[in-house]
C-alpha cells in the first residue's frame, strides 16, 4: 500500500514512476475499494436446524452434533464467538463480533442466539465428548495381551 501511496505523490521526471501513470493507480484503488466494500458482506453464519453453516473465503457447515461447546473469546478488547468440536478443533466465527472501534451492542444477544441453536438442535443422542488428550495429563495406552489381562 505504501509504493500505491507513493505512487499517487509521483511527479512525471521523478525517480519513481507508475506503470500507467496516475489513471492506473487511480483505476487500482478504485478497484480495491470496491472489492474491500463487496467481499465482507459475504461473511456470516446462517443456521439451519441441521447445521451451522460458517461464509467466509473457504466456507464450512458444522453438524450442531458435532460441536461440544462454544464461548467468548476476547483479545485486547475484541469479542467473537469459538466453536469447539468433537474432534477437538476450534473454529472462530466471523460473525458476531465486537470491539473498541466496531462496537455490537447485540453481540450477547446474538451469543445467546447461536447457544439456543446449539442446545435445541444437537439432538437427543448428542453426548459430551471426552477431552481431547494432551502430553501432560494422559498415560499411553498400556500393551496389553490379546489373551487375557496382562500379568
């Protein structure tokens, strides 16, 4: 961005010159400002009874029976949404979010939006998964004798 900035203070005869001259850097911005403006509406989660479908650049749709627990996660003022599957990965939501310059004054209530979801739709046969194990606090699993238990 900053050779784009230079770009536009160029004067013809100085060292620096754009490619196509001030209308091609002109052009260049103008489409960057548009694309910036088109791509973050399409961002967001849609629920379905079925799933939470997550829309960013590389979409995803999570079963509600597959999500253990979800919480607010907040970094230096800005709050979003994490999802915590079966599976032990973590996804963090686009939407909602909130911080010092974009504030959401609905943001909790769109938490407990997704949580009422989550509760209503994971389905009777939805069980807490066992946490996933980690090197501090799980034995490997000792060898055992097909048999019979080891002597």
């Amino acid at each position: 961005m900053a050779v784009l900035t230079a770009a536009l203070f160029a004067t013809p005869g100085s060292e620096f010159e754009p490619p196509g001259g001030l209308p091609a850097v002109a052009a260049l911005w103008i489409v960057l400002l548009v694309v910036g403006g088109f791509f973050p509406s399409r961002l967001g989660v849609t629920l379905t009874p079925s799933a939470i479908t997550i829309h960013t650049f590389r979409g995803r749709t999570i079963p509600w029976s597959a999500i253990q627990g979800m919480e607010i996660k907040t970094v230096l003022g800005s709050s979003t949404v994490v999802l915590y599957e079966a599976n032990g990965r973590r996804t963090e939501l686009p939407v909602p979010t909130t911080g010092f310059l974009v504030r959401d004054r609905r943001f909790e209530e769109k938490f407990r939006t997704i949580g009422a979801w989550w509760m209503t739709h994971r389905g009777l046969d939805w069980t807490q998964a066992p946490p996933t194990p980690t090197w501090w606090n799980t034995r490997p699993p000792a060898e055992q004798d097909p048999k019979g238990p080891p002597k």
